[in-house]
C-alpha cells in the first residue's frame, strides 16, 4: 500500500498576499488615497489630522481579520467595530468612500482575482455593518 500522502497547508489570505509588509503597504495606499481624493473629503474629515493612529490601528485589525497575527485584540481587545464607529454618522456615502479607498488599494496589493474578489465581497459586507445612520432606501 502506498505511504499516506499529507494535505497541503491551506494558506490565509494574510499568507496569500504577502503578509505583514503588503497589510501595511494596503493600510497605507488606503490612507494616501483617502486623504487625497476630494470624493472622499467627508470620510476624511471623520478621522484626525494625524492619520498614523488610525493607520496602525487599521493595520493591525486587518492582519487579524485576514488571518495573520491578531495585534489589535492583543493589544486593544476585542474590536467591537459598530459599537466604536457608533460616535460618527456613518450612512451609504461614507460606506461607499471608504469602499472606494480600500477597492482601490486591494486591486493594486492583491494580485490573485479570485482572492481579491473574495476580499472585496467580505470587506464590503464589514463597511456596510458600520453604518448606523437611518437614510430613505436606496432606489
């Protein structure tokens, strides 16, 4: 009888786009676009002057939510993302900026289209948890 052969490894998606270096360099394209595009000016304005808080932050909730090492329940606990983005109003234009941003900075860091897409698809449904301001429905 032939000897058993292993199950190959299944990789995160952290793993499959390059670990810490690409989160950070994603979480910083990220960042660069949202602060620079006059399409994203009210989610710019939600956020401080200094965006190196919110960049690490960022960084370190993404490395977790991906699959790599969870820095930001180390360090801050659980994240509780709806309950701590309850302070700003966030509706369907914040949404969509942010979305705008981090599509943007997925489809220049996330060379494999499936992944990419799966990420899109996920990342999508987590911004459109965060808001919590009552709009008339979409037409």
């Amino acid at each position: 009888m032939p000897p058993e052969i292993p199950p190959l490894p299944v990789l995160t998606p952290y793993e499959q786009i390059g670990g810490a270096p690409i989160v950070r360099a994603l979480v910083d394209r990220f960042y660069d676009l949202m602060d620079s595009e006059p399409e994203t000016w009210e989610l710019r304005k939600m956020h401080p002057e200094d965006l190196s808080g919110s960049r690490e932050k960022l960084f370190m909730y993404l490395s977790g939510w991906l699959g790599g090492p969870n820095l930001y329940v180390e360090r801050h606990g659980q994240p509780f993302l709806r309950a701590r983005h309850l302070p700003f109003s966030i509706g369907v234009a914040e949404r969509d900026q942010w979305m705008r941003c981090m599509r943007r900075a997925l489809d220049e860091f996330v060379s494999d289209p499936q992944l990419r897409e799966r990420l899109h698809t996920a990342i999508g449904g987590l911004a459109n948890h965060m808001r919590n301001r009552a709009e008339a429905p979409e037409r």
